[in-house]
C-alpha cells in the first residue's frame, strides 16, 4: 500500500511539472507582460533558441505630453513553426521586470488586437515572412524613453525562439503648445464594443472647434461619419452596428485656433462575450480530481487485501485451511 501511495504522488508531480513547464504552442493571449515572460513564461527559458528575426521601432517625429502617439513595431526575417503565431512586446528596460510601457510612465490606450497591452500575438500567413504592428500611447512626464522590443515564436524546432532589438529607440516628450486642437487629458478611447448593436462613441476634447471621424475596416475601405457635439468640446458619433467579430479602426481630425491635429489610428474590436477561466482553479480541481480517484483506488484496494486476509470479509467462508 505505501508503495502505491507512493507511486500516486510521483504521478502527481510528473502532472504538474509537466503543466508548468510546457511551452505553449498555442499562445498565451495578450497581456500586459515583462520581456521575463518571452524567455520563460511560455516555455523552459535554459531550452530557447535565438530568434533570427529583426526588430525595429519607429514613431512621429514630434510627441506631445498626454497628446496620444503611435510606435510601430516592424519584425523582418521571421522563421516561424507551422502555426505561424509569434508575440511581440513593448519594452522599456532589458532588465526582465518593471519593464512594461506603464512602469515607465506611459498609458497604453489602444494595441493592435483591441486591446491595451503591451504583449501582442499574431498569426502570420504560411510564407510570410515579416510583419507590422502599433500601439497608441500617451505619456505622462516630460523626458526621454528608451523603448524596447522583444519577439517569441516557435520554429523549425520543437524549441522556442527569443529574440530582442539590438538597441533601444529613444522617444523624447515635449511640452504642449498653447491652444493646440487634441483630446482631452482623460480621455481613453474604447477597445471592445458588443455584436448586432450600433455603438456610439463619446470624444472629449480641448481648443477644439470642429471634428471629422474617419474608419476603416479590415479590408481597408475607408469611410466618414457624421459628428454631432454635444457642448463644449464634447462630440457624439455613431458606428454601424457590427454582425460578426471583427475590428475597425478609427481617428479624429481636430481643427481649432492652433494647427489641425489628426489622433492616432485606435482599434475598436467586436467580439462576442467569453467566459474567463482561472488556469490556477483548474489546475487546484485536477489536483482534488487526482487526490479523490486515489483515495478510491487505495480504499478499494484496501478491502480487497483484507478480504483476502480474513477480518470477516467476504471470501473468508469459503477457505476451509483452518479446519483441514
């Protein structure tokens, strides 16, 4: 019996190391994650391989305190596995920790899933071979940033590959000029919006007189909608209702007594609700499931010994070595 107790439990430890330590070849989702993770957190970071691919970022020439920017993450020389995903992150130390975009000061506000995450996955067309993606931020100091980037993806191998920029891009915040037409400080723009119902979007903005709305779906077909203000530096606009999961993207023309400001491009998703699942309660109801299946085996096997030993079992009655 202590034999197969002690078989049980090595079983439960092969479970789990096996859970934990496994890369991930589906991916993980988007999420806000530490260059730490693509080394470790999808798969065993002592069997990664260097990541051929080259990665570059670039941005407007010219960025504003809490005035909403884009970076742009340009991957080229991918050798991606069968499945072609591969995630890519925004960076702001090589460090391993405190190295997301927020640490450093900055708003993520919108990424190119629908989201505002620094940690982004995508799926490549078999060939495919480099790839583009941009993340809106707004800053909240004045300074300097030295921006990062990092790349995971499987390949030819069963390992998985890892690979970072060769050298930071520097960003540098410049003070607001006066009147200059933007959105207002506060202002976060949507990432989701439901399915089969028109959404309407609420824009607040400064020093701004008048606003055009331009979108543009995933084929690139651009379009315009009509902008109602509601008050002061307040605007309404209304989008089509969406029938399928799909993402638009969308931008504002700001005119007022400064220069005309144009906003980033933001990525509003539609998609239909999901239910969330915690990986730790699964793996704790595993754990009882495995502990519980135990249990009955030892107990079954328990009173057939004993069955078999005498203790009145059934079995007993039937053996007539005593009395011989």
């Amino acid at each position: 019996m202590k034999n197969r107790i002690h078989t049980t439990f090595v079983l439960l430890l092969l479970l789990l190391c096996s859970a934990f330590g496994a890369a991930e070849p589906g991916g993980n989702g988007d999420s806000i994650q530490n260059m730490q993770c693509g080394g470790a957190c999808h798969g065993d970071a002592s069997i990664n391989e260097t990541s051929g691919a080259l990665l570059s970022l670039s941005s407007p020439a010219t960025i504003y305190l809490g005035i909403p920017t884009t970076l742009t993450l340009t991957a080229t020389n991918l050798e991606t596995s069968n499945s072609g995903l591969v995630g890519l992150f925004l960076l702001t130390d090589m460090t391993g920790h405190s190295d997301t975009p927020q640490d450093a000061g900055w708003e993520i506000l919108s990424d190119v899933n629908g989201g505002a995450m620094n940690y982004n996955e995508q799926t490549l067309d078999s060939g495919q071979n480099q790839t583009s993606i941009s993340w809106v931020l707004r800053a909240s100091a004045l300074g300097t940033t030295t921006f990062y980037a990092a790349i995971h993806h499987g390949g030819g191998y069963s390992a998985p590959f890892f690979g970072t920029t060769a050298t930071g891009f520097e960003v540098t915040v410049q003070p607001v000029p006066e009147d200059l037409p933007r959105l207002a400080a506060d202002f976060t723009p949507p990432t989701f919006r439901a399915l089969d119902t028109p959404t309407e979007l609420n824009i607040q903005t400064q020093f701004t007189n008048a606003v055009q709305f331009e979108w543009k779906s995933e084929d690139g077909l651009l379009s315009s909608s009509p902008v109602n203000t509601t008050g002061n530096n307040s605007w309404t606009i209304s989008l089509p209702a969406a029938l399928q999961p799909t993402t638009i993207q969308w931008r504002v023309i700001l005119e007022g007594e400064g220069p005309e400001q144009t906003t980033p491009w933001f990525t509003l998703a539609s998609e239909e609700g999901s239910w969330e699942v915690s990986e730790n309660a699964v793996y704790l109801q595993a754990i009882a499931l495995l502990f519980m299946t135990a249990g009955i085996v030892i107990a079954l096997q328990t009173r057939i010994t004993m069955g078999a030993n005498g203790n009145d079992e059934p079995g007993k009655k039937y053996d007539a070595g005593d009395h011989i």
